[in-house]
C-alpha cells in the first residue's frame, strides 16, 4: 500500500508516493515514465549508505545501466557546485 502525496513545486507540482518496499516498483515506474536505458541515483552520504546498493542492484535486473554520484549530506553541500559536478 503506497500513498502518494502532491507537493507544490517552483515550476510546477509533482508527486512524491511514500510507502513500504516502495522500491520495489522503481524499474516498473522509471519504465512507465521513461525510455532511458541509463539511470542515475543522486543521492547523499547518508542515503547512500542505506539504500544505493540495493537500488542499483534493482535497476541493473531490470536492464537498466544504473550510474551514481554521492555527495556529502546537508543543506549546505546542495548548491550549484554540486550540481555542476553531477
């Protein structure tokens, strides 16, 4: 069971669905919205911790080639730099 919850953006809404083994329906969902054979996880150090292996391991089993890039947690490493440097 999944809840999706609708966020008023800068640009323009999006959603964000929240619920348990949610990442099991990644590759289903990046197929349904995408035909991307490449996917990048952007992700910080903590989360990456938790959760990179094992959404790169999902990604690659469904035929994706999955890349990631990591960068420090906090608020004071999401700038433009960082964004260059993905």
């Amino acid at each position: 069971m999944s809840k999706t919850v609708s966020v008023k953006g800068v640009k323009k809404p999006y959603d964000i669905v929240i619920g348990k083994h949610i990442l099991n329906v990644l590759p289903d969902k990046i197929k349904e919205l995408s035909k991307a054979k490449t996917v990048a996880v952007i992700t910080d150090d903590n989360v990456d911790r938790l959760y990179a292996d094992e959404v790169l391991s999902m990604l690659r089993g469904a035929g994706f080639h999955g890349i990631k890039f990591v960068f420090p947690h906090g608020e004071k490493h999401k700038t433009m730099t960082t964004v260059c440097e993905i």
